[in-house]
C-alpha cells in the first residue's frame, strides 16, 4: 500500500465516513467531507490521487461534483468511484457521462473498497501513459487535418492498420482515430486470450466495461441521445460526442468508423487465426517431443533387454553343456542334447537379432520426428 495516495471521500453519512476511514488510514491518507461544497472549498488549495462520491447529497449531488472535479485540468485524470445504493444500468450510465471511472454499491464490504482502490491505483498508470500518447496524436492531428479531408483520414488509418500487429495498438490507433475526427469515445477488442476496454481515460475501466457489455448485444450499429456504437464480432467501438448539431457531417463520421470498426474486425480475426495456429504449432511441437521420448525410452528399454537376454543365452547353454558330462550319457545322447540346445540358442539369438532390427527402426523413427520439430 502506498502511504503517500490521498483519497477524498465525501458522503453525509458519518457512519460510511467513519467505516470508510477505518478500512482505508492503516495504508491510505484520507480526508472525509460531509458535502460537496466542502470538498470544493479544499480542493482549492490540495488535489487528492482519488475521490469517493456518494451519488445523494444535500446540495450539490455526486454526479455534479464530478463533472466540477473533471472540468479542472489538474484533476482530469484522477480517478472518481461512485457510491450508491442503486445499481441499474441507467445510474452507471449517469455516473460514467459524468465521468466516474467505478460504482461501489451500498452496502459494501471493506475488501471490495480495498480491492477497488488498488486497481485505481494500476489503472493511474496507464492512463497517464495513455493520455500522453493521445495528447501527442491529438496535436499532430491539429496539424493534420486541415491539409487532409475526412476520407483521407480514414485511408490513412486503414493502411496503417494492417501493419499493427496487437489488439492494443489496434485500440489505441482507433481512439487516435476518433480524435482526429474531435470525437471521445470507447473501443472495446476481443480475442480469445483477452478482451481489454480502451479510452482516453485508461484501460478497462470498470464502469467503460460494464456499459460495453451491456451494448456490445444491442446490434450491429445503432445510436442513443449523442452516442453512437458499432458491434462486431471482436470489436466494438461506442463514440460519446456525435456532433448531432450536424447532420450531414454526423453521417459521414458514422460511415467512416463503421468501415474502420469492420476493417478492424477483420484485423483482429487475422491476429486471432495466427494466435491460434501458434497455439497449434506449439501443441504439435510438444506431441512430437513426447512421441519422441517414448521411444528413445522404449530403444533403451528394448537394448537393455537385448544385453541381458544375450548373456542369459550364453550363460544358459555353458550350464547345460556342463551338465551333460556329469550325467553319464552316451556319445549319442550328448550329441543329441548338445545339437537340439545349440538349435534352440540359434533360434533365440535370431529373435533378439530382430530386437536390433526393431531398434534401428525405432531410432530412424525418432531422428524423423526431431527433424520435424526443428522445421
């Protein structure tokens, strides 16, 4: 835990205030305000890492304090989880248009806030990296755009798309995309190893994914108050800001992100074919080593039963043939006993002859398989 991460709660419930504290000081610095208005009046001479809002306030309510936290550029990318008791799909659409990243619902348990708060923490990270990169396209998209029309954006973009070789590279140039276009929104890529949730704010933020999923089964392309999304198989792209004001620029934008949402679709069925005959390259790879090993195991096993079989014959006719001259037997029967024992020895030493066949084949057989795995 870090001691030096300063989290802002604000709830006018002193018992939350107080179960909050308690769960959150032994690692956390915390400051704790019964009203919006007071956080507000702090906030003017201290910046937290992370707020916790209740969404019921007196006064001003959480969703306004969080549009007021977002509107400061110095609070811009600092995390803000919701609390509340009620957790239907219209309250988190609330929260994420007012620009929360999480919702905790009432009640809660202390490891669930703990749990939320680390991944706040990650989720800093990388979207300080994120933001980063976004600012340096948005710039060069200023200087851009302006000697580059609407279709030519997008050309641009669907000829650098092949060359991107990773779901999140593929994310990232669709977000640079939309913001070459002045446009704010989400991308959500799907591959069977991952599904990971992009935008400007940072990646796979809790409240970005829930209102995905919720989406991504609504249909192929359809449009709610100034929002816009786009389904496909492994992509999903949902844009906040249409410019409805214009009609006619708001159809061309529409066609142009459904061709680079379905030319990434088709970019990221690409990927997943490769992935998974990696994944069956490996899987072949590994059969090979394993056959390969039986039978080298099996070669030894055959060889050190061959040596032995070998000087088990040896040994069992050197006894016999000793035995005949303490029976007393005529000239006859010795040559008769000696003839049918060095009958049967020939017969033995021609069966472990084929023992070594056998080897000889099961090694040609092993340096074909090591062969193989080397190609």
């Amino acid at each position: 835990m870090d001691q030096s991460f300063t989290v802002f709660v604000v709830d006018d419930d002193p018992l939350v205030l107080e179960i909050i504290s308690t769960t959150l000081e032994p690692d956390y610095q915390v400051q704790t305000f019964a009203s919006a208005e007071d956080c507000l009046a702090r906030l003017a001479t201290e910046k937290p890492d992370f707020f916790l809002l209740d969404v019921s306030l007196p006064g001003m309510d959480g969703y306004t304090l969080c549009r007021q936290i977002k509107d400061d550029s110095a609070l811009r990318l600092t995390p803000v989880t919701f609390l509340s008791g009620h957790d239907g799909i219209e309250d988190r659409v609330q929260g994420y248009e007012a620009g929360g990243a999480d919702f905790i619902v009432k009640p809660f348990e202390p490891e669930e806030l703990l749990r939320k708060l680390m991944v706040a923490q990650n989720l800093m990270l990388n979207q300080r990296s994120l933001a980063a990169r976004l600012e340096d396209a948005e710039l060069l998209s200023s200087m851009v755009i302006a000697s580059m029309d609407e279709t030519g954006i997008l050309l641009q973009f669907m000829s650098k798309l092949i060359a991107m070789d990773s779901a999140e590279e593929i994310a990232i140039g669709l977000l640079e995309l939309m913001q070459r276009f002045k446009l704010d929104g989400v991308v959500q890529t799907r591959l069977s190893s991952a599904t990971q949730t992009l935008s400007a704010a940072g990646q796979n933020l809790p409240l970005e994914v829930s209102i995905i999923e919720h989406l991504r089964d609504q249909g192929r392309i359809f449009e709610f108050h100034k929002r816009s999304v786009h389904n496909f198989e492994r992509v999903t792209v949902m844009v906040n800001n249409l410019p409805k004001d214009d009609p006619d620029f708001c159809g061309r934008l529409r066609d142009h992100l459904s061709v680079a949402a379905q030319g990434v679709d088709s970019r990221l069925k690409a990927l997943q074919m490769e992935e998974d005959n990696r994944l069956a390259q490996m899987g072949i790879q590994t059969a090979l080593k394993d056959i390969g090993d039986t039978l080298m195991s099996l070669r030894e096993v055959q060889q050190g039963n061959t040596t032995a079989s070998s000087k088990l014959i040896d040994e069992l006719q050197k006894t016999l043939l000793n035995s005949f001259y303490r029976l007393g037997l005529t000239d006859i029967q010795e040559k008769f006993l000696q003839d049918l024992v060095g009958n049967f020895m020939d017969q033995m030493v021609k069966l472990l002859n084929r023992d070594n066949e056998t080897q000889v084949v099961l090694q040609r057989l092993n340096d074909n398989l090591a062969q193989l795995r080397s190609n």
